[in-house]
C-alpha cells in the first residue's frame, strides 16, 4: 500500500500536510510518497522524513487554490496534483490524497486516471455525520449540470463505497428533493426518480434537506450544485451553533458551571461535527482512488483521509464500483 499525497496543497502549507502524512505511517504503516517541492517539504518535515515509510518525489510546481483548475493543470505538467495522480497511473501508488485546489484535483483525476467505466462524470462524496452513524452526500461540487442518468451513477458508486468503506450492509439511497412526494423537485429530479426506481439500488425515495441528518438514509443524491450548496450550509450552520451555544452558556453563572461539569460531552458532540474524523471525500467515477480534503485541513484530517484513501483501496470499492454500474438497469438508463 502506497499513498501518494500532494504535499503542496492546502491552506496551511506544506507544514501540516508532511505532519499528516507522518502520523499515518506511524499509526498506520502505510507508506506514503510526499509529491512537491523538495527543499520545501525537508524544511518542514524534519526528523519525520527519516522513516523510512515516507519518500519524496520531487517537482517544481503547485496549482494555488485560486487558479482556474482545467488550465492549470493542462499547462503547470510539473504541477504536484498532477504528479501526484501521474504516480497512480504508473502503478507506483495505489491512491491519491490532496487538500489543495478541489476542482484541480478533479480535473488531474479525469486527465490522468480517465473515467471509470460506465460513469460519465466525476462525483465529490461528502461524508457527513448522521444521526445513527454516517452519510454520505454526493455530489457536492464534482458536477455541476447533470442528466438524470448522472444521479443514478452517483447512488449507485456512493452505495457500494458506504458498503465497503463505512460498514453499512445496504445503504438505504434517497434523492434530494423539495419534497418527498413522487413528482416533486425539478426536471432533473423528476426523471431521475424512475430511474432509481427500476433499480437494484435499496432506494427510499425521496428526501428532504432536512433528512441529511436525520439517521433515517445513508446516501443521499444531488447534483453538484445543490450538494456544494447544501455542504457549505452544513459547515457554517455548525460553527454557528457552537459559537451560539458558548455564548449562550457564557452568559450567567449557572450556565459557566454547567458548561465546565459538560466539557466532555461538548468535546464529543463539537468532534461528531467535524469533517477531520474521514478526512476527506472521496472523488468517485475516476478510474483511481482519490481524496479531496478540505482547504483548510489540519494534520489529523490529512492522517484520516489517508487512512480513508488505503481502506478504498483494501476493500476493492473500484472494482464493486465497476461491477455495478455494468448492471442492465445503469446502462438502460445512460442510453
């Protein structure tokens, strides 16, 4: 098992991704290839490079977060996201982990990997926390403008990775929607009902926004557009909360003593928010396994999304991936 990690990506630098990386082979034992700048990740990483679960491949080039993805990875080929995904390719790493720009590692997946058989676009699955357990949204930004035979494609490659890599038996699949009615939503929305329908997916129905945390479906479908929405809203509407409720118990006395005699509890439900506990979401429909982790992630986000890509890999969810979307019901639909 090999991880190539794109150590120039991210907001924090280099710095926090090379400390990731480290905890992974330390807890892990995997072994994980650092892509970037040389000089810059010795600096930073230290005693940590003497592992000798850790290596560095060299390149001079990163992609910044605010440059436009399909153009710079067509013209930056010394990029590390592209190197990254080129190890991949050649067979010298099994998965690719990156917190840099998410669309430029979309892209260098599609360019490099190709699609996967029977997938006609790329989805970013984000895992968020339910409220029995995990969720799985996808897409949340991958796609932007889909076709109904998009969204079957999605359900179906999201269900057999909750299956493998979350340990849900039969992920129960429901398609976002302004309502849980048969004939609600938009045109999209509508055509791809029937579509779910007909099948072998352990489809509900229809859900509602306020379903994604409800414990009661553990993937839920959408196009990129509203998924990114909906994902955004996630994130802020928790940091909101926590910052309401501290202020709320900082207020009186009684509240500042409640809060002390609850700290652990608080510490447990703040950690049931966070995107660090997997890391990453996994970009789905590539012929490879790659993460995307959050802009802004820390070192122990980077060690989980590791963590996630080498659990991808060991559970075969490629090949699953593969076999499902060959069903008659997809390829009826994608027709």
């Amino acid at each position: 098992m090999r991880i190539s990690v794109d150590a120039m990506g991210g907001d924090h630098g280099p710095g926090v991704v090379v400390d990731g990386a480290a905890w992974a082979a330390s807890e892990f034992g995997i072994q994980v290839t650092l892509v970037g700048n040389r000089r810059i990740i010795e600096e930073m990483g230290g005693s940590h490079l003497a592992s000798e679960l850790i290596d560095v491949h060299h390149c001079e080039e990163a992609v910044d977060m605010d440059e436009s993805p399909l153009k710079a990875v067509r013209q930056k080929k010394e990029a590390s996201i592209r190197k990254a995904f080129d190890l991949a390719r050649t067979g010298e790493a099994d998965a690719v982990v990156s917190a840099g720009n998410s669309g430029a590692t979309l892209v260098a997946g599609v360019l490099t990997l190709g699609r996967l058989k029977g997938a006609e676009r790329p989805g970013i699955a984000s895992i968020l926390p339910g409220r029995h357990g995990p969720v799985v949204l996808i897409d949340v930004g991958g796609s932007v403008d889909c076709r109904p035979a998009h969204l079957l494609q999605f359900g179906v490659m999201a269900q057999a990775f909750a299956a493998s890599c979350l340990d849900i038996p039969s992920p129960r699949v429901g398609l976002l929607s302004i309502g849980e009615e048969v004939g609600k939503g938009n045109e999209q929305v509508r055509h791809a009902y029937p579509l779910f329908e007909r099948s072998t997916l352990n489809f509900v129905g229809n859900v509602e926004g306020r379903d994604i945390f409800a414990g009661d479906v553990d993937v839920i479908v959408c196009d990129g557009f509203v998924g990114n929405v909906a994902l955004k809203l996630s994130e802020g509407m928790a940091s909101a909360m926590t910052r309401m409720l501290k202020s709320a118990l900082n207020k009186t006395l009684l509240g500042r003593m409640g809060a002390i005699l609850a700290e652990r509890n608080f510490k447990d439900f703040k950690k049931s928010l966070e995107y660090e506990e997997y890391g990453g979401a996994p970009l789905l429909g590539i012929n490879g396994v790659g993460i995307v982790c959050h802009g802004g992630s820390s070192a122990r986000a980077i060690k989980n999304a590791i963590a996630l890509a080498a659990s991808y890999v060991e559970n075969g969810v490629l090949e699953k991936m593969a076999s499902q979307l060959n069903t008659v019901e997809v390829k009826k639909a994608t027709a």
